[in-house]
C-alpha cells in the first residue's frame, strides 16, 4: 500500500464516520516512512518529504491526517506516555531487570485506552529510534507544520491535550518532591533539610502555576503565568543533584543512590520540555519541541525491554567510582623515577617469592585425592590469602597493574583529549613500570621454586614432581600445542573483574561506613581497646577493596580449573608467575634432562602467557573505564603512532627510566613501604 492509498483510506473513513481509534492506518503510514534500514536516514527523509509533498498537493488529506492523528490522541489518555514513557521505574535495579526480562517472554498486555501502549505499536521496531533521531529536527517540524499543528486555542481538541499536558506536569512535580525527601539523597546532601528544599518549593510553584493555565483554558481573558519562576527552582534542584555526585567521589555511590539521581534528572528534564511546550511563543517553537519529545519517547519506547540499556543506566555512577578508585590504585603502579622503579622491583621481587611458595604448596593440595570440590576449595584458599599476603607485605604481582593502570590512562584521556604527547609520556611510563614488574616476578619466581624443589628432594629423596607430572606442566606452557593462551585469556578476565571487586569494595567501604560502624561495636572496642580498634579499621577503610579483590581473584583462579573438570569443559587458567615456578618444578622433576630448544620454547610460552594475561585484562578495563566515563577516544591511531615513534627514538625509556624522570601528567609515585599515605590506595594485587 502507498502513501497516496494509506491517506485515501483515512479521509474515506473520515467522511463515513468511521471510528478513529483505530491505529491501522497510521502504523501503515509510519512502515511506509520507515527506510528499510535503519541507518538509511537519507531514505527517511526524503520519505517524509514525499508525504510533504503529497500532502501540500492535496489539503484535504493533510485536514483528514490531521483529523485523524488528533482524534488517535485525544480519546486516549496522555499523561502516561509523557511520565512514564523514558524514565526510570520506581522498583529496585533486580525487580526491573525480572520484568523487562519477562517481558521478551510474554509482552504485557496491551490496554487501547492509553496512548503510552498505542504509541509502542506505532513504532515497534525496537532500531526505530535510529532513522527518527537521525533525521533532522527542520525535516520532521515540515512535516509538522504540514499538517496545520499549530497552536489554534480555539479547537476543542487543544484544551483537552493542554489539559493532559497539565497533568502529566503535576505528576512529575509531585515524583521530584518525593525522590527529593527519599533519605539516601538527604543522607549524601543534609543540606536537603536544613534549608527549605526546591524540591519542595517547585511543587507549590506548578500547583500554583496548573490553577492558573487551567483558569485560562476556560477564560482567555484571565491571567496566565509563565514557568519562569519554577526553571529557577528546578535549575536549584540539579545543582544538588550535580553536588551529590560530586559528593560520591569521596562518600561513595550505589545502584540505588544513582537509579534515584537518574529518576529526578529524567523527571526534571521532561518538566522542562512540557513547561517550554505549554508556554512556547508561537507555532513554530511548539512545533521544534514537539519533535524533541517526539524523539526522546520513540527512543525510551525502543529501549523499555532492552537489559543493556538498564545496566548502564543503573550502575554508571556506581561504575565510574569503581573505576575511579582504581585509577587512584592505579597511580601508584607507575613509577616515574629510577628510585620509584627500583622500589618497583623489589616489590615485585618480594611477589615472586611468595608466589613460588604459593605454587608449591599448590602442587602438594594435587597430590591429595579429593572430590573437585576439595581441590577447589583448598586451591581458592592458598591463591586467596596469598595474594592477599603479598598485598600486606606491600608486594606487586605485576599482572594485577593493567586493570588498575588503564582506568589512570581512560581519565588521563577523559581529562586531556588533545595532549597526545603527555598521553603518549603516560604510557611509556606504565610500560616501564609493567616490564619491571614482571621481570622482578619471574626473576625470583623461578629460583625460589627451582630452590624448593631441590630442597625436597635433598629431605625426602624424591622429586616434588614426578617425571610425569613434570612433563605435563611443560606442555601446559605450550604456546601452540595447547591451550595455554586462551586459558590466559580466561586468567586476564578474571584479573579485569578483580580489579573491579577492588574498586567495589573501596566505594562500599566510603559508601556504607564501615570504618566508623566497626568502631562503634561495644564488643570489639573491649577485645581490642579504642587505639588498636582504629588502627585495624582505619586499615579495613583503606584496603577492603585491596584485599577483597585479592580473595575473590584466587577464588577465581582455584575454581575455573575444575568447573572445567565438573562440566567437560577445556577451561583452566594459566598465569604468567605460576607458570614460572612450574617450569622451575619441572626442570628438576626431569633432571635437567631437557634439551635448551625446550627450555627457550618454554621461556617463550611464560612470556606469552604473560602478554596475554596483561592484554586481556588491561583492554577490559579500559573499556569499561572509558565507557563509564562516556568517552569515545577516537585518536587511537593517531596515539599508536607516535608511541612507535617514540619507542625507536628512545627505546631504553620503555624499560628503564632516565636519570631525572620528571612526570609530565599529574601521576602519583609509586607507593613505597614507608610511605604512610600509601595504604589509603596500596597495590590490590
């Protein structure tokens, strides 16, 4: 069907009287716009110029279209669309993430007396918001405007729209008074009660201002306010919404703080487009706002179902003060002088001795016979509180600086789009801080392990590893004839989440006070007396997330390996440093007897364990640190380039600082163990 028989139709059923409240027509009119596309906006437009063209052709359709469209709205009730349609509900993050599941199992059932319900069948593809967003404000206000919707206070239908219009105002003022008494947002803003809240005063003022229009409606001669007074008050509002999360900086955020922040700004912002409606000049400022609110709901319409849409915009405050506090952690994995880089070294030296401790201790849980649950259990606990050791000697495994370090490189180019240079400085800096690292790892990792394994055998006369045993924990290094890089890939992954549990509990620490609730507890305050009860949770406060995203990381990597097992799976972790100390129990469990083509090949598959377990996990985290902040850096190559350039005019800078390293960004020195401040942020590891 054509655009010229979808407007024959409607002014044929126009002149039988036919009923308006049927959609057909207009749903086939909206297909007939629709470019088969959705990013064919060149189709689009040129789609809705036709239907202009047609309808300046024949006045009589565009009258029976317009007839029509007004009749579809008017006998249906508006006022949900416009409150409801686009902002947040009022339920917990898990209660909407169930209903908009089951809604892609079982749509809800659709109620023809509200246009919030007909609006959704109109445009029901859920890519529609596309094409109507991409087409130009000046195409759809033609559109508009050729259908004669203008402001005529004289047609019976303007009054009942206004007074939808009026309504829906009255119920997002009274929503903003409500988040505005809700006592999370009092708790991050106590000025809230202290002083006469706006969010309090605009209701008063849109009471006053609805009594007035709705006089008006009725008597043109009568006075009618403007929304001047009650912008001022709604500005005020988004200041202390503005202040609170600057607040959640340093106090912390949650899913509920931000989904109630998301609600007011979204309710705040449709208030501001209704008043700018309702008290626009003339018709063609009506009209320009009308095809604003037209493509905001066709969007929140496309994404009332969407999962995705939901989590970004429940978590992102939450989301950016994780990666935030890993930033500031990640500052002080960067060294920017040669001191810094040697107190580097010898933290992670410090790391690798543990860890060949850590893989020996590993490798006697093996020998137990025990169910898969057992050997998780006991490899979760020995890799937990491992690392969680190595985090209170003030120790670095290295692989645990890229999910830290990215989320300092994502604010570096969130704060300085431009200065590649500096970034590029940054970078080099990171590099050489990583290289350090590792090397400091595997240098001691391997010798302590070859170390042990000599000493048992010199004690009990057998090797820690049989010669079995030793020959499979070669080929688990195997870079070509086994899985060994894609289970470093599941190890980068789970590096990346740890760093995020790091900064989840740092903000949980901030957020929910635990410091100050521990040392409000009678009971410890006996145990441990009021000077060592603040020591240990002014500790809590500064290492919770340190130590949590050290826990949970060897739960992590004690666990995958055998729900591999359990399920049938080829699924396992390898990790650049215990894949160090195997290689040392192997070389003694073999007797050396291994020829040094073995030895090089093995080498190269530790090294490229270790590539990618630094990849994966710093290209996640950077990732994610950027979307939370919502850049796009489109400079990428632009940056790769002159890191290439910069590596072959100064290739020593990758690996080894200069004499006098002056640090170009603002970047913390790397934490020492004699630097108090350092345990407010020490290495999570």
């Amino acid at each position: 069907m054509s655009i010229d028989d979808v407007l024959i139709r409607i002014v044929s059923n126009n002149a039988q009287h036919t009923p308006h409240r049927d959609i057909a027509l207009l749903r086939e009119l909206v297909a007939r716009i629709r470019p088969r596309k959705p990013h064919d906006v060149v189709t689009a437009t040129d789609n809705i110029r036709a239907l202009c063209f047609v309808l300046d052709q024949h006045p009589a359709w565009a009258e029976g279209l317009r007839e029509y469209i007004a009749n579809v709205v008017v006998t249906r009730k508006l006022v949900h669309l416009l409150t409801d349609t686009g902002i947040t509900p009022n339920q917990g993050f898990w209660g909407a993430a169930w209903h908009r599941l089951t809604e892609k199992w079982l749509p809800p059932l659709i109620n023809d007396d509200y246009l919030k319900d007909v609006f959704g069948q109109l445009f029901d593809r859920t890519d529609d918001h596309i094409w109507v967003a991409a087409v130009s404000d000046a195409a759809w206000a033609s559109l508009f405007s050729t259908l004669g919707f203008r402001v005529n206070k004289l047609r019976p239908s303007y009054a009942t729209v206004t007074q939808e219009i009026l309504g829906a105002i009255q119920v997002l003022s009274y929503r903003v008074t409500a988040i505005g008494l809700e006592s999370e947002l009092v708790r991050n803003h106590p000025d809230i009660e202290r002083f006469e809240s706006p969010f309090l005063r605009q209701n008063d003022e849109i009471n006053a201002y609805i009594a007035k229009y709705s006089a008006w409606l009725v008597d043109r001669k009568s006075e009618r306010e403007d929304g001047a007074h009650v912008e001022v008050l709604l500005t005020q509002c988004e200041d202390i919404i503005v202040k609170i999360r600057r607040n959640a900086a340093t106090q912390g955020a949650s899913v509920s703080l931000t989904r109630l922040l998301l609600r007011v700004t979204q309710s705040i912002k449709r208030l501001r487009m209704l008043l700018d409606l309702l008290d626009s000049k003339n018709s063609e400022d009506a009209i320009l706002i009308s095809v604003r609110c037209l493509k905001e709901l066709v969007t929140a319409d496309n994404h009332k179902s969407s999962l995705t849409d939901l989590v970004s915009s429940n978590t992102e405050l939450l989301s950016l003060q994780v990666t935030e506090r890993a930033g500031r952690s990640g500052e002080h994995y960067v060294t920017n002088n040669r001191s810094e880089w040697y107190e580097m070294l010898r933290s992670a030296l410090g790391a690798g001795f543990i860890v060949g401790f850590m893989a020996t201790i590993k490798i006697l849980f093996g020998k137990m016979l025990l169910a898969p649950f057992g050997y998780a259990l006991l490899y979760s606990l020995n890799y937990s509180f491992g690392f969680m050791l190595i985090h209170v000697l003030h120790f670095t495994v290295a692989t645990k600086q890229p999910a830290m370090t990215a989320a300092l490189i994502a604010k570096s180019i969130d704060e300085g789009k431009e200065k590649l240079y500096e970034l590029v400085e940054l970078v080099v800096r990171v590099l050489r801080s990583q290289f350090i690292a590792i090397i400091g790892n595997v240098a001691l990792a391997i010798p302590t392990a070859y170390a042990i394994a000599w000493a048992w055998y010199g004690i009990y006369g057998s090797h820690l590893v049989s010669p079995d045993k030793a020959r499979h924990l070669l080929e688990d290094i195997d870079p070509i004839y086994s899985l060994a890089l894609p289970h470093a890939a599941i190890a980068g992954v789970c590096l990346f989440l740890s760093g995020l549990i790091s900064g989840y509990y740092d903000n949980k620490a901030s957020y929910s006070n635990i410091p100050e609730r521990l040392r409000q507890l009678k009971w410890l305050q006996k145990i441990l007396g009021e000077n060592r009860l603040n020591r240990i949770t002014g500790y809590i406060g500064n290492n919770l997330g340190a130590l949590a995203g050290n826990f949970f990381f060897g739960i992590m990597l004690g666990t995958i390996g055998q729900l591999g097992s359990f399920f049938g799976l080829p699924i396992d972790i390898r990790h650049i440093t215990f894949s160090s100390a195997n290689f040392a129990f192997a070389l003694v469990g073999l007797d050396h007897h291994i020829s040094w083509q073995l030895a090089l090949y093995s080498l190269c598959g530790i090294m490229l364990i270790g590539m990618v377990n630094l990849g994966v996990s710093f290209s996640l985290a950077l990732l994610v640190a950027l979307r939370s902040r919502r850049v796009s850096f489109g400079r990428g190559g632009a940056l790769a380039l002159l890191i290439l350039k910069r590596f072959f005019s100064g290739t020593r800078d990758f690996f080894f600082p200069p004499k006098d390293t002056e640090p170009v960004l603002s970047v913390a020195p790397a934490a020492t163990s004699t630097d108090e401040h350092s345990e407010s942020h020490d290495k999570p590891h």
